[in-house]
C-alpha cells in the first residue's frame, strides 16, 4: 500500500512556463514533506521542505504548496529552466525521521525548448 | 566536506557471491540509511541507523545485513546474491531533524 504517491510518471513542460509536481499522501502521522530531484547516476539531492505547520514554503524559484485537508501537496517551479529536467521524488516522514523517509515513485519533468 | 560517499559506483555479482556496499559521511550525522531503487520506482528503505551500535530494519530487509561500528561508515551486506536484487542502492545521512543527504548510488547488477 503505497503511503506516497506521485500518479504522474512524466510531465513535459515548455521552456519559461510553469511546472506543477503533485503528490498526495495517505498516513496522516506524516508531518514533514521534502522534494528531492534526481538526475541519471547521481543521488537525490535536497530540494524543499515543509512542515505540516505551514502550508507554504518558497525557495527561489520553487515553491511548495500543502494542503492537509487533501493531503495533497504540490511543487511549482516557475520560470521552467532547461536544467530543471529531472526526476522529482516527493518523500515524507513522520516526527524526527529517524527511521527513514517514505518516497513516491517519482515526476519525470522534461522541460521543452 | 565530501558528505555522502558509495564505493563501488557499479558491480557485476553472480547468483550466490557475496559483496559488501561501503558508504561513508564527514558531516558527523547520527542517522545514516541504505535505501535500493528499482525501475520506475522509489526508494524503498532496507536497513536504518540512529547511531553507532544500533541498527534496525526497514521495509525490505531481507537478503542484507549491515553493522555501524562508528559513526562514519555503515556498510551493507549482502550475502547470497539473487537477481532480484539487482537495484540501485542509495546510501543517506541525517542529523536530528535536519535534511537527509545521499551518496550518488551503487548500481548492482546480479546474474
């Protein structure tokens, strides 16, 4: 039973526009949401966070969006870059996280010249 | 700072040989976590560390072993290699509450 779930494998987005990741969860103990970008043969590497306290957290270009009620969230990256062409892992975890983070199966977002 | 580093990047085992993951952090983490990634899919967790000395099971743990005798390193093990454990294998640090760091992966083949 999948607690993370990114029901979109791919996503093509043209050059300037703007991306929108989703992810939706289904265990309500989660209190600490990450995206994590991927590229070919390299780790995940950190992109944004949110606690559950908050419903909005802005880093530059990216944005992440949580709605609890839906227990949905989303990730906004505006404008699209050539380089934001990646796989993004949405993951979650519950109080410190000291026994890991639950991932989804990942965006692929191919962004278009 | 190197943060998170695997040896080796890539590897070729026969069905029934042996290997050992290594991973190592400078950044002093306590938690440290060895997750595997097949195709299309997510990382799924195998092994976790909340210090040295102490282990503890993820989700799919079974055909792995690890130890933390320090706080650095925390190897993976497998014992009896099986195709279904060709995978990537990520390895990651953590501090408290702090963001989760990964290594850049080992991509394991079994034949």
């Amino acid at each position: 039973d999948q607690q993370v779930k990114q029901n979109s494998p791919s996503l093509s987005v043209q050059e300037g526009r703007i991306s929108i990741l989703n992810c939706d969860y289904t265990n309500s103990m989660f209190d600490y949401f990450l995206w994590y970008k991927k590229y070919p043969a390299e780790g995940p590497t950190f992109l944004i966070s949110i606690s559950s306290i908050k419903d909005k957290n802005e880093d530059g270009r990216f944005t992440v969006f949580l709605n609890k009620s839906a227990k949905h969230l989303s990730l906004h990256i505006v404008p699209s870059q050539p380089g934001d062409s990646a796989v993004y892992f949405c993951a979650a975890r519950d109080g410190e996280g000291a026994d890991g983070l639950t991932f989804g199966k990942g965006t692929h977002l191919i962004i278009q010249p | 700072n190197a943060g998170v580093t695997q040896t080796p990047k890539f590897r070729i085992l026969k069905i029934g040989q042996s290997m050992t993951l290594q991973c190592t952090q400078d950044m002093n983490h306590n938690y440290m976590y060895w997750y595997r990634q097949d195709p299309g899919m997510g990382l799924k967790l195998i092994y976790y560390s909340v210090g040295a000395g102490i282990t503890d099971k993820g989700e799919v743990p079974n055909g792995y072993n690890v130890s933390r005798s320090t706080t650095e390193d925390f190897p993976l093990r497998l014992e009896l290699a099986a195709p279904s454990q060709t995978s990537v294998y990520f390895c990651a640090s953590q501090q408290g509450k702090e963001t989760q760091y990964f290594g850049p992966g080992t991509r394991l083949l079994v034949l």
